[in-house]
C-alpha cells in the first residue's frame, strides 16, 4: 500500500512535469512563430530595396548572430511568404501560431486551398502529427479519402449515440503502407504484413485505435470462430472487428460481420462498452450493392476499399513511435534552417 501511495505521488509529479513542459515549449513555439510573421512583415514593407534586400538581410543577421540557425535566405523568403498569406486573417495568425515552423512551410507549399489547409491544421493540433506524417496524410489524400468521401455505412441508423463520431472514423478508400505484398497475395499474407506494420495500419485507422488482437478467437457451443482484427476505440468506448477481404465485396460478408459483432457484444463487451462496430476491407465494391446490404443489417457496420501505399518513407516510420517525446517533437519540427 505505501509502494502504491509512492508511486501515485510520483506518477503525479511526473506528469506535472511533462505538462509544464510542453506548456512552456508551446508558448516557445507561438513566440517563434509570431517572430518570423513579424520579420516578414518587414521583408514585405521593405521589398522596394530590390532582390539582394533579402540577400543582405541574411549576411547581416548571420553576423550579428553567429550561432543561431534559422535566418538563411531560404529561410526569410519564406517568412515573408508566410507574412503575405495570413496578413489579412488574424484568426488563421493565431491557428497556425500553434504549429511548428516546418508544418507551416508544409501547408503553405502543398495545400493551397485556405479551407483544407485549415482542417489539416487542426487534424495536426488533435493528432499530434509530426511534419513527415503530415506530409504522408496529404500525400495520400487524407482530406477527401475522410472529410468529402461518402461513406457507406449504416451507423446513422444503427447507433443510438456517436453515430458522427463513427462516420469520421472511416475513409474511402484506406491506404495502408504494406510493401513487399506479392502480386496475387491472399487474405491470410494481407493480414501478416498489416501485423508487421501495425504502426503504420494504427496511423491509417487515426487516433483512438488501440489493437487487441489478430485471427481473435470467440468460441460459442465448443466452436470457434476467428476475427480477422479486433481493435478497441478509445473515443468511440467499443470494440472495432476489421474483416480483410482481398476480393469484390459480397453480400454474405456482412452477414459474417453481423454473427461477429453479435458475439462481440454478447460474449466480449462489458456493460460500460457501446456496440461492436464493424469494418469489412475489400479490393473494390459496388456502392448500390454495400448500400442495400447494409440497409437491412441491424449491427453497425462499414464497407470500404483499400489501396497499397508502398512509399512510405523510413523518416515517416521513425516518427510513429508509441512514446513522445515533446521536447524532442518541438525541437526538431522547430529547426529554423530549412
């Protein structure tokens, strides 16, 4: 009992400790970021001085601040870039202010629409996204694949609660990094490799997805039955089955799922969990045929394609570490020589 009551002190200076921390690195970050909006500010005011103004900027600066990075042309041509997009929206001033240097350099260079750039903003402010994993989700379109697909699901009338919370989990079509995959692979080879990249699938699935198990037996009447992945959501408060299907989507899929979930519900959750979801991945569907199926199930489902993204970048999967380390995250994402 006095191990535990230690261990909660410690636990709970620990991480007082660590909220202070980033505390106190995020207003670093605002203060860095309002800094560079303000430089440009005067890169953009002073431009009449001709194309070597900034050229000189930089030779001045890199004298009087010999051991500071941050401030090469390169560098200061994006400040006053940075300055002219946000000059006339205070509000997207003080959202991006949130953001490291580098995530904002992303944003400005590969989303041009003002709208969407906004909602990878706040996926990055929700997410935690480090800028390699941000520019991996606009690489692959995370975007339309989640906020514009239409989505084919009964949740709507199948959940009492959270049924939204449920559409913003899916994405059409899925996009996972499973190189080496061979050219005629089975679904039992599509599940090995997702389970060897299980970072990289838990990345694709978004925030919330905690991984319970693979081929999750159930064993109802001395007969067992296997799911091909069993995933809890955090958010959501229940457990997710995920079926691989390496084929067109088939009608008798769903009525599988619906036995699963059923099981799920009866023989796994507890009272305080919400009902089993499912989430059946194929190659390639007929919308109208998912659609009518769905219509007539009574077990909250989805159907979804998925695409093999084979081009994720070792960088990338470096960064999607089960451990963060925010000063490290800051520092890094904050290096002000691009």
């Amino acid at each position: 009992m006095i191990e535990k009551s230690f261990q909660e002190v410690a636990n709970s200076i620990k991480n007082t400790i660590i909220n202070t921390q980033f505390e106190i690195m995020s207003d670093a970050n605002k203060k860095l970021v309002n800094l560079y909006f303000n430089i440009g500010k005067t890169l953009e005011e002073n431009s009449s001085w001709g194309n070597k103004f900034i050229d000189n900027v930089a030779m001045e600066l890199k004298i009087s601040f010999p051991n500071l990075k941050g401030f090469s042309v390169r560098n200061l041509k994006y400040m006053k870039s940075f300055y002219n997009e946000y000059k006339d929206d205070n509000e997207f001033v003080q959202l991006v202010a949130q953001l490291p240097w580098k995530h904002n350099i992303t944003l400005m260079q590969k989303v041009k629409d003002k709208e969407i750039r906004k909602w990878y903003i706040l996926k990055c402010l929700e997410e935690g996204w480090s800028d390699s994993i941000l520019i991996y989700q606009i690489d692959t379109n995370l975007y339309n694949r989640q906020e514009k697909a239409i989505k084919h699901n009964n949740f709507n009338m199948t959940l009492k609660k959270n049924s939204d919370l449920a559409n913003n989990i899916m994405k059409e079509p899925y996009v996972f990094d499973l190189i080496e995959l061979t050219e005629d692979y089975k679904e039992k080879e599509l599940e090995n490799k997702m389970l060897e990249k299980l970072k990289n699938v838990l990345l694709e699935l978004g925030s919330g997805f905690s991984f319970v198990g693979s081929q999750y037996k159930i064993t109802i009447d001395n007969h067992d039955f296997y799911i091909d992945l069993l995933f809890y959501h955090i958010k959501l408060k229940c457990y997710i089955a995920v079926e691989l299907k390496a084929t067109e989507f088939k009608t008798e899929f769903a009525s599988k799922m619906g036995f699963y979930l059923t099981a799920l519900d009866e023989e796994v959750k507890d009272e305080h969990d919400n009902p089993s979801i499912g989430l059946i991945l194929c190659q390639n569907k007929s919308n109208k045929i998912v659609d009518y199926t769905l219509k007539f199930i009574n077990k909250p489902m989805g159907v979804s394609e998925y695409k093999i993204f084979d081009k994720l970048a070792k960088e990338i999967q470096n960064n999607l570490s089960t451990k963060v380390n925010i000063n490290d995250y800051l520092k890094n994402d904050n290096e002000m020589d691009i």
